[in-house]
C-alpha cells in the first residue's frame, strides 16, 4: 500500500526543498522557481496563501526532486 502524501501548503513545501539543497532563484507570480545546484534539478512550486497543493501536484513535484514521501515528512 502507498503511503498517504500530507497535505501542503506551497510555502510549507518551498522550506521543505530549501531544507533539501534547493536555493529559490526567483519567483514570478504565485509561482517559485527552485534549482539544486549539485544535479541542476529545476522545480516550481506554485504558491497560494492559505490553500493545500492538490495531491496530484504535490506528487508531481516530489517526482520532479526525486523525494520520496517519508523524506517530505522528515523535512516537514
């Protein structure tokens, strides 16, 4: 069974890949830009005050950083 993916805001999970190596690089809008300078990694993650990423997003993203979802709840 695959574990349950917690439910974010986007500046909860912009801190999480900070804490991750991820530097913010610049921001346009509701959405901002990350980069991990050891593999080039490029994610945006769109950032609305007070609403949770919808799940499929956030699996997305997290495929995109190639962070497993235990890994997400330590950096949370």
């Amino acid at each position: 069974m695959s574990e349950k993916l917690p439910r974010v805001e986007g500046q909860e999970l912009v801190r999480a890949l900070e804490r991750a190596s991820f530097v913010q690089v610049r921001q346009k809008g509701s959405h901002v830009h990350l980069r991990r300078n050891e593999d080039r990694r490029r994610i945006t993650v769109p950032v609305h005050k007070g609403k949770t990423l919808p799940p499929g997003t956030l699996k997305g993203i997290l495929r995109d950083a190639d962070i497993e979802v235990e890994e997400l709840r330590r950096l949370l």
